[in-house]
C-alpha cells in the first residue's frame, strides 16, 4: 500500500474528466484500504496523509459510526480549525442532534407541501426558457436554476438577489484561484459576503416574520432532554446558511447534470423513461447511485481501530469514497450498467444512514424527480452538442469532479 504509488489523488488530473471510475475499480481490487501521503509541496494545512475507503461495506460502516469516525473537522482535507464544529456537516454527538432537530422544525408538511408546488412552477419556467433559446448550457441554464430557486425560496431570498448570492458560492466551489486554497484571501472575502447577507436576511425575518422556512428557523425554540428552551444562535444560522446555499445547490445540479449524460448515453433508457412515467423513481435512485454527486467526505478515527483488517491509528484522517462505493461490485450487479429499472438499489449517494444522513434527501429526490418530468413532458428532443467540461478541483474539493458544462440542443 504505497503512498505514492498508482493511485495519487493528490493530483487533480485525475479528475480533470470526470470520476476516475476505472482507478477506484482496481482500488477497490487491490488496495481498498489504501493510505495516500500529500505531496511535500501540496499548497494549504493538511495531515500528513489520508486512508481512502472504497468498498460499499466500509463506506457505509464509517459513515454510521460517527463515535469512532468524528465529523469535527469537517468534510473537507484542508484544515481550517476555525470552521471545527460550525456547520451541520461538522458536528458530532448531542450537538449535531440539537441543530438538526432545531433545523427540522422548519420543514412543516405544509411548508413542504408549498415547496412541492414552487418547484413544479420553477421547472416548468426554467423548461420553457431553455427551449426559447434552443441551445444552451443545461448546468448552468436548467440543472443549476431549480435547485437554487429552491433552496432560496426555503429562505425567502428575494428573487432579485439570487445571481448574485448564488454566483458566490459558484465561485467558491469552482473557481480555481478560491477553490484550490480555502484559506486564501477570495475564500474569505466570499465567506464574509455571504455571513453580512445571512445575518441582514436574519434581522429582516425577525423584524418582519415571513411565511418562510427561514422565519422560523431564526424564531424557533424547543425544549431540550433537559426541560431548557433552545434556539439557533445568529452563528448557527450564518453557517446553515452557508451549509445551505452551498450543499443544497450544488449536488443536486451535479446529479440532474450527470442523469442527463447517463440518459442520453443510453437512449433505450430514456425512450423507457418517456414511455412509462411510472418508473421515474426507480430511475432518480439510479441517476443518483450513478451520479453520486459528492466524491468524499472526510472523518478522523477517534482511537485505534481496523478497516477489512488494515490497522488505522487514533488520529488518522479518513476519507469515504461514495461514487466508488456505488459502483461496487460486490452489492451492485454489473454496476458500470445505467438501469433506471434497477431494483434492488443500495446506493449511499446522500451517506448511507447514520445520524449524518443527507437532511435533503427527500427535497433532492423531488427537485430531480420534477425537473425531468417536466423535461421529458415539454421536449421531444435533447441532445448534447459538445462534450461536458468538469470542474476538475483539487482534493481540498469533496464536490471534485463536478460537471461544469454541457453544450445542449433542446426542442
């Protein structure tokens, strides 16, 4: 299990095309407990090295237990220990369950039901613009926009606001000078834009209470084990926000980006999908296992333990590998086969169970659910007209290897 041997992650021309599905398979046969060293000159503060989980089993297994596999530091390789224990994403023990409960209380079944109804109305929108233009770029154009829409109607973020608040955090996942070093200068001056907006948005809902998710996230109150009344601090709320407008736009544009590859890749698949409508949730669990939108989260091993009989010292950085473990060979029949048919699927596109199961699972699997009704229900025609770019970030990155365009043909 050599360091730097043929598996370096460290080196983003790995990804500069996508997930390197064909690595991680011979990972997975070789080395699925595998330790790889930072290069000496790898910019930013980082441990010395990483293990890499790549099997199904493993993945998940760590994923759920998050007494031996802490989340504190968050789930990116880069160590910045002032965001330790800030965010949703970064929280262990009765501190992660408080929040989540606090942020929970916000998503009403009629909230829910009402976010229903805004999605359907912003895909059709976002559908019929794009057939106005004929061509155009469908991750930034269509996949892109109703994830954003949504997650800015949850907050009640006026619409003319939302380029700009959403360019932001586009930057700070895809743009190279900010995403490669999230200590540098443009990561922070980001960051502060984006708390000032949080916190005005915040003052704004508590002078003046909306019928929104975020009013009652930032006037919430419940009662705690210990008959205490608890709220979300101002903090707590800057970094959901943050946690928000990041997790909550990003992955699902990667998974409605990476389906419409899958499907028109396989157009017996999708003349399936447009005959029998009745398959489409068969076919979103697939586009996510296929998809798998985040690359890795990171873990660190809270004491001396084994991994498939491989010794991981107390201490040690961990990193869970999910588009490899959706591709394993030994849960998944013929796994490198897109069957929007596919039953049973075990996928752990949103983290494989555990306290830290995706909070967005259900919103995701309708956005991705919506967006393609009313895609297959408004198109007779999409085609992909030059090949897919990818983001192609350095390892600091848990997105990595995001599709950042798609030239399409829409009739």
């Amino acid at each position: 299990m050599g360091a730097m041997g043929a598996f370096d992650l460290t080196d983003s021309r790995n990804f500069a095309s996508g997930f390197p599905h064909d690595l991680f398979t011979e990972m997975r046969r070789e080395s699925p407990v595998y330790w790889q060293e930072f290069p000496a000159d790898f910019p930013g503060v980082h441990d010395p090295g990483f293990w890499v989980l790549s099997s199904h089993a493993s993945v998940q297994a760590a994923n759920r237990n998050v007494e031996l596999f802490s989340s504190f530091e968050g789930p990116s390789l880069s160590l910045l220990p002032a965001m330790n224990g800030t965010m949703l994403v970064s929280m262990d023990g009765r501190d992660h369950l408080r929040q989540r409960r606090l942020i929970s209380a916000g998503f009403t079944p009629r909230m829910v039901a009402r976010l229903e109804e805004q999605a359907r109305g912003w895909a059709a929108a976002i559908v019929e613009r794009a057939l106005e233009h004929g061509t155009c770029d469908f991750v930034q154009e269509v996949a892109y926009q109703l994830p954003m829409h949504m997650i800015a109607d949850i907050m009640g973020i006026p619409v003319a606001d939302r380029d700009w608040l959403f360019g932001l955090t586009s930057d700070l996942l895809q743009g190279p000078e900010v995403s490669s070093d999230p200590g540098s200068d443009s990561f922070v001056s980001i960051q502060i834009q984006m708390f000032e907006y949080a916190q005005e948005l915040g003052r704004r809902k508590r002078a003046e209470p909306q019928d929104d998710i975020w009013t009652i996230l930032a006037t919430v109150e419940l009662e705690t084990e210990d008959g205490e009344s608890t709220a979300l601090g101002e903090t707590e709320l800057d970094m959901f926000f943050f946690l928000l407008t990041i997790a909550g736009s990003e992955t699902t544009r990667n998974a409605v980006a990476g389906g419409l590859i899958a499907l028109l890749d396989h157009p017996e698949q999708l003349a399936m999908l447009r005959r029998d409508p009745e398959v489409m949730p068969t076919a979103v669990d697939e586009i996510l296992r296929w998809s798998s939108p985040v690359a890795y989260f990171a873990r660190r091993a809270t004491r001396a333990t084994e991994i498939e009989g491989v010794p991981i010292a107390e201490g040690d950085r961990v990193t869970l590998w999910y588009p490899s473990a959706n591709r394993d060979e030994t849960v998944f029949d013929d796994p490198f086969r897109f069957d929007i048919a596919r039953t049973p699927n075990r996928h752990i596109a949103f983290g494989g169970g555990g306290p830290h199961f995706c909070l967005g699972a259900n919103l995701a699997r309708r956005e991705i659910t919506i967006l393609f009704e009313e895609l297959l229900a408004r198109t007779t025609e999409v085609e992909i007209v030059a090949p897919p770019t990818y983001s192609g970030l350095t390892i600091d990155s848990p997105v990595l290897a995001a599709v950042r365009t798609l030239p399409v043909r829409i009739a």
